[in-house]
C-alpha cells in the first residue's frame, strides 16, 4: 500500500472512531490473565465452531465509553471473530441481557477482526456509559478453534455457549453453561482524570479459589470496594490477574509470574501500583518433592527473592510502585506439608518481604489470616477446610490489612515510604 493510501486508510478509521475527549486517556477497569486451559476446563472439540460465548465481568470503575480486549494469546492459528457485542446483563448467573441496551462491537470499523496467533486485539469504543460495578455482558461470535484455546478457567463465573450468531439474542435460549472466561482480556473505560491503578499478580488465592460463584467476593473484588469507598483512592480500579497454580519461578497451571509480567501487568495502561502475592506455590511443590534437603531450600530462597527483585525493578522502571504480600499460612494442608524445612523457608521469605526497601510497600496477608495460637496455620474460622485457601471471610480480612494510603491514589502530598504505608 502507497503512503497515501495508508493516509486515507487512517483518516477513515478516524472518521469512523470518535474522538477522545482532551486530556482523556483509557483506562482498565477490569482484567483477566489468560493461559492455556487444561482437562475438564476445556471446551469440547468443536464447540467454538459457528458458536458464540457470551461472558459476564464487572468493572470496577466507570466512564463514559468502554473498549473490550480480545486475547488469542496461546492460539497457534488466527482466531476469526465474525461479530461482537455488549449490553447489560439482566442477572449475573443467567444468559439474559436487556434488549435495549445491546450495542454491536466494530473493530476498525468492521463489525469482526482476524486476530493472529499470540496477539490480543481492541475494539473501537462503544458508548455505553458505566459506573464502579456494573457488570458487563460481552458476546463474542467465533469462526472456530484457534488451534489452541486462551482462557482463563477458575472465572468463578458463569459463561455461556451457543451455536450461531447470538450477539443480538437478548435471551440466548438453551445456551450451555460454563464457568470459564475464553478469550477475553480485558475492558476499559475512557478516563478523563487521572487516578490510577492497582493490578494484583497472584496464583489461586487471589484468582478467588474458595469465593462464591459469580458472586464477586475475591479478595481484589473486595479490595475495590474499599477504594470505592474511600475519597482518597475512589475511582482507582482494581485489576484481578491470579490464576491458580500459579508459580513465580516455573510454568505450570499457567505461565510463571516472571513469564507474563509483561502482558498482564507493565503492558496496561495507567497502573500505578502492583501487588505481589505469589510464591506459596512454589514452595509447596517443594514440599511435595521427595525428601527435599536444606540445600534445596536454600536454593529456592535464593531464586525467588532474586525473582521478587526483577519484578520490582522492571515494575519501577515504569514508574509502578509494587507491594510485597506475604505468603499465607499452609500447615494444616493436606496437600502442601510444612515441615520444619519447609516452614522455616516460608518464614524466611517472609522476613525479606517484610524488610525495609525490598518493596516500596507492605501488605501482611500472612498475620491477616494466620491462626493467632497457631500461626503455622490459618484461622479455622477464616479457612476454606483445605488448610491452604482463605473463605470469604478470610477475603474479607485480607482486603481490610491492605494500607491504601500506600497506593498512589491515597498517598497524601509529600507522604513517602514507611508513614504512607501506615495511613
């Protein structure tokens, strides 16, 4: 294509896409780490053929118009979107939308886009104004199986599926449940002040393993609802990117934390602040070895905190502060064993979150939910019954300890370091 015609191309586009409002910019209100599903979280072969996903979020800030991220991140093939929408769910567990409040998706204009393998892809803006948790259905019609699937399987939300073109299907009538999110990143609204916010990279204790189905209790979910509420940081969302399994160090149930650090956290807008609270994953896998020696631990002890240290400076090099979580209690799990080796390195890299300067702040999740009589454990009354994974409640406590006059939303003037953490 000749320069002019990418100049004409280019001023169509814009023709088409209306303009963002002076100092405007965009702004992720809600977010989803993708990965490769595995087993039962698949969807059956074919399934994607001709079919439609319509997936529920809820954003947790608001704006006058709202963008949608589609991710074919681990697809081997092009992933063909035929046509998309969004509208307004009638509830947040059923299919149903308001009819009236459907609004067709373009794509450059177009009303579908071919996305390439290991890419995500934008929408054009939408005008559908939105507040602080509204929930949002987004249906996508697919040509079929990129190769491989993107997804994120623990959504503790409830998707659905149906053959055809259901973008404007206001009922989507005999679709079949499932509770995974495919392909879907991201949304943002459009932002016309500057606020800030906050991602949180975590494994299944921050992806939401012991909440409530789409009941939006995760600990993050009820972390925005404090800043929400709070004048300091109100309008900051918070953006969920824990996905269960998840090691810092190795891939497993996903990409390690170091893997995708660039897509999930430095590559969205406007992030201020991370929250770091991963690692309990690869400490129990090294409890599960066989006979796991002193050496080993020590090793271990050595790679992780290193890996903190990376994460923290390519976090900065982006002018993101990052806070240090400390890992959970997990000896009353059946699952991961603290032995005396293993309990002894866990309190190790605990004491190196909590030193001064390693992060820029703290977050204590571990005596947020330890048991105060036995701290190798966690609160019986706080405890899923697995001995690794917090209830409600315990969610509950852990977005309580987070200091939000530490976050850049909620620092006052001239506040730094250690006084700002303790507002």
């Amino acid at each position: 294509m000749r320069w002019t015609e990418w100049g004409v191309a280019a001023l169509l586009l814009a023709a088409g896409t209306p303009a963002m409002g002076q100092g405007c910019s965009w702004q992720p209100v809600w977010a989803s780490a993708q990965m490769v599903p595995g087993g039962e979280n698949r969807l059956a072969p074919g399934a994607m053929t001709d079919g439609s996903l319509r997936q529920i979020v809820r954003v947790s800030a608001g704006g006058p118009r709202i963008r949608v991220r589609v991710s074919n991140a681990f697809g081997t093939q092009p992933l063909t979107i035929r046509a998309a929408s969004v509208a307004r769910p009638m509830r947040i567990d059923a299919a149903g939308v308001d009819a009236a409040s459907i609004a067709a998706l373009r794509f450059g204009g177009r009303a579908g886009a071919v996305v390439p393998a290991g890419a995500d892809w934008l929408s054009d803006p939408v005008a559908l104004p939105v507040r602080a948790f509204d929930d949002l259905a987004v249906t996508l019609h697919v040509a079929g199986e990129p190769g491989e699937q993107t997804s994120h399987p623990g959504s503790r939300a409830t998707s659905w599926l149906a053959r055809g073109d259901a973008t404007r299907d206001p009922e989507m009538a005999g679709a079949t449940p499932t509770e995974h999110w495919f392909n879907l990143s991201g949304v943002e609204v459009e932002a016309c002040e500057r606020r800030g916010a906050v991602v949180v990279l975590g494994d299944s204790i921050t992806d939401g393993r012991g909440s409530t189905t789409n009941g939006n209790n995760r600990w993050p979910d009820l972390l925005a609802r404090r800043l929400a509420a709070d004048p300091r940081t109100r309008g900051m969302p918070v953006l969920n990117q824990g996905i269960g399994g998840n090691r810092v160090l190795a891939d497993g149930l996903g990409p390690s934390a170091l893997a995708r650090l660039d897509r999930d956290v430095l590559a969205l807008a406007g992030i201020t602040d991370l929250i770091l609270f991963e690692g309990v994953n690869d400490i129990g896998t090294l409890s599960r070895a066989e006979q796991p020696r002193r050496r080993d631990a020590d090793e271990l002890f050595d790679r992780l905190t290193a890996a903190y240290t990376q994460i923290v400076a390519r976090a900065r090099a982006r002018g993101i502060r990052v806070h240090g979580a400390t890992i959970t209690p997990f000896g009353a799990s059946d699952y991961y064993h603290a032995t005396p080796l293993i309990e002894g390195l866990r309190q190790r890299v605990n004491a190196w979150i909590r030193t001064p300067g390693h992060f820029d702040g703290l977050i204590d999740m571990d005596r947020a939910v330890a048991d105060p009589t036995r701290p190798k454990r966690i609160d019986p009354a706080l405890d899923t019954g697995d001995g690794l994974h917090p209830n409600p409640l315990g969610f509950d406590r852990m977005a309580a300890v987070v200091p939000l006059g530490a976050l850049a939303g909620g620092r006052a003037p001239g506040l730094t370091g250690e006084a700002a953490s303790l507002r």
